[in-house]
C-alpha cells in the first residue's frame, strides 16, 4: 500500500513534504552530528529550532506582541486543568456547551472553581450553536470558556463571540486545538486560545498555549510550577525539558504552511473541501450529515449512513480504496472526515468518488 489518504481526527495527516524532510534530518540535523531527538533543549542547536518556530507561528497567527507563545505539553485534556489553575483566581468561570469537548473542559474546571454552565446545546444533540446573545454570563466571571471547533460533534464557531459586545469584560478562553491554522483569529476577542499540535500543526506531544500578558502570574497557590504560565513564560517554555522532537517538526509544519502561502491561502483551500463533501451530503439520500448549516465544521465532518447496517461495508471498501481512519467517535457513531490543512483536495475527491459508487452499488 502507498500513502493513503488519512482522515483521522488526531493525531492526523501531516505533509508529505514535512515527513520527508524530518526523515532526511533524521541522523543528522544541519551537520549538528546529532538527531533533534538527541539534543539538549539548552544546546544552541535546539535553541535555534525553538525560536525559529516561535517566530514563524506568531508570524502565520498573527499574534499581537502582547501575547505569549508557550510549548507545553498534557494536550487540551490537560489545559482543562491547567487554564482554571491559572486564571480563576477561585471564583467563577463560564463555560459554553457545544459538544464533548466543552463538556469535559467544564467538569474537569470544577475542580478549581465555580465552572457554571452559561450555555449549552445539548437538547439539540450539540447540532447547533447556542447564539452569544442568550449566554447567561455572571458579572463575576474569571472567564468565559468556548471550544470554537467541537472535534466529535462537526460544530465550529466561524466568528468568536465578542464578549465585550455583550457587556462582559471577562477574557475568552478559546479551545482551537482542531482549527488552529486553518483560519485567522480575531486576537481583539481572545484572551487565551490552545490546542493540541496533533490535529492541525505536527506530532502529539505537543500543546501550544497563547495567552494575554496581564493574564500571567495569577496561578493558585496549588497549581504545579511546571504549569504556572508565569514560569513557563520567565523560562521560555523550558522549566521542565519541552517536547523537543514535536517542536521541531511543528516547526516545520510553520514554515510549509507559509510556502503554501500562510492562513489566508489555507482558508480558501478548506472551503473548497468541506464545500466538496457537504454539498454531495446535502444531495444525497443515502447519507447525512445533521449539524445546522450555519455552523458546520470546515475541519470535521460527522456523517451517518441512513442504513447503518451496511457501516462495516462501507469502512471496509474506504480501507480497500486507501481511504483510512473514517470511523466516527465512540461516544457518536457514524462516520467522520477530518479535512485538516495538510489533506489535498485530492483526497476529498477521492473520498467523495468512493461515497457516491458505495451509494450506487448498495442503493
């Protein structure tokens, strides 16, 4: 079998381009002698890697100088502790309900504070988007928690709510561990934004964290010092030894996404895919994907067979036309596509080939 088209959600396809260099880089990096996998994240050489990486994110986001950019690791699941452990103070936060992965970032902030629940989709089956202005936001909030793309459910805010725009001063802590880099962001309304690399931006191992200046150095007292953010910014994201490996090969994933020709190219190509594969959805009898158009994910796509007898069929032909990983989550069933940046339009055609012959053939 030659490279598959790969639709997991996470982790996920990487680029071609990307894998081949860390290959080549493999036993030596720059005539450093060594494996980036072999250096000391203090040596020079890793030092270059950090900084370059750095740079080129904050680059291709945009971020403004009064964010701070750390490497961390623990994924979202862990940011679900470490972000209340930082920014709670001990009082109240808000959460916005819109799928598994808003509700796990509420259950686990209950831990460290008052995590109310400002809004929720549930009685929708997490279909829709609760709109910004029915939010029962409290004047105490610490802060106001979104996932701005819902990975299991196929849901994603495509504007970020501005907060202030409903009379609350409260940041926006924003989970985009599966959007990151594939749209731009609207620093004005965030606080602190997330997300796993290994959806959108290189291996697991990996947690990107971009938080507001004045937000850093309110850790409670119990909050473990290597995920105080104050510590972690005095220390450049190396209190403890970082992720050195997924760093670089996020590094390099930076730099291929600016020869693609950065976020704004990114943008029009994950319109394309998802347009592609909704629109044979929204025509097709034999399969349907339920979230409300207005928030459909351009990332991942959730989708049922209306016969879900002929599932294991259809898992089987995609594995046998090299279209890997569409299983959908436990927790939901069905299928799911996930159209992050590094998948061509190729392979959602390929895909969409593949769904309209299993329609015929079984129709």
């Amino acid at each position: 079998m030659g490279r598959a088209f790969n639709f997991s959600a996470g982790p996920a396809v990487m680029p071609e381009a990307v894998l081949h260099q860390a290959a080549s880089e493999m036993l030596d990096w720059h005539g450093s002698g060594m494996s980036v996998m072999e250096m000391s994240h203090r040596g020079k050489e890793f030092i270059s890697i950090y900084e370059q990486a750095e740079s080129d994110l904050r680059e291709l986001l945009a971020v403004p100088a009064n964010f701070k950019i750390l490497f961390m690791q623990g994924g979202g699941l862990a940011e679900n502790a470490i972000v209340p452990m930082n920014l709670s103070h001990g009082g109240a936060m808000d959460f916005v309900l819109t799928g598994s992965w808003s509700q796990k970032s509420q259950k686990e902030a209950s831990k460290y504070g008052n995590a109310r629940v400002a809004a929720s989709a549930q009685t929708d089956d997490f279909t829709t988007l609760p709109e910004p202005a029915t939010w029962q936001i409290g004047s105490d909030s610490q802060y106001v928690h979104i996932c701005s793309n819902e990975t299991i459910h196929g849901v994603e805010f495509h504007e970020l709510p501005d907060l202030k725009a409903l009379g609350c001063d409260a940041p926006l802590v924003v989970d985009f561990s599966s959007h990151v880099a594939s749209r731009a962001v609207d620093w004005s309304r965030v606080g602190l934004a997330f997300g796993g690399a290994q959806k959108n931006l290189g291996p697991a191992g990996l947690t990107l964290v971009i938080v507001r200046e004045d937000l850093v150095g309110h850790a409670l007292p119990h909050c473990p010092s290597a995920f105080d953010y104050k510590l972690v910014v005095d220390n450049q994201s190396m209190y403890n030894t970082p992720p050195t490996y997924s760093i670089y090969v996020a590094g390099l994933v930076f730099q291929w996404l600016k020869k693609q020709g950065g976020i704004e190219a990114m943008v029009q190509r994950n319109i394309d895919k998802a347009q592609l594969l909704y629109d044979y959805l929204d025509n097709s009898s034999f399969y349907v994907n339920k979230v409300a158009k207005n928030c459909r994910s351009r990332m991942n796509v959730p989708f049922y067979l209306r016969d879900e007898s002929r599932n294991d069929a259809f898992l089987t032909g995609a594995k046998a036309a090299n279209l890997l990983q569409l299983k959908g989550h436990k927790s939901v069933g069905g299928m799911r596509a996930s159209l992050y940046n590094a998948m061509p339009l190729e392979g959602v055609q390929a895909l969409v080939a593949y769904m309209r012959e299993f329609e015929k053939t079984q129709a």
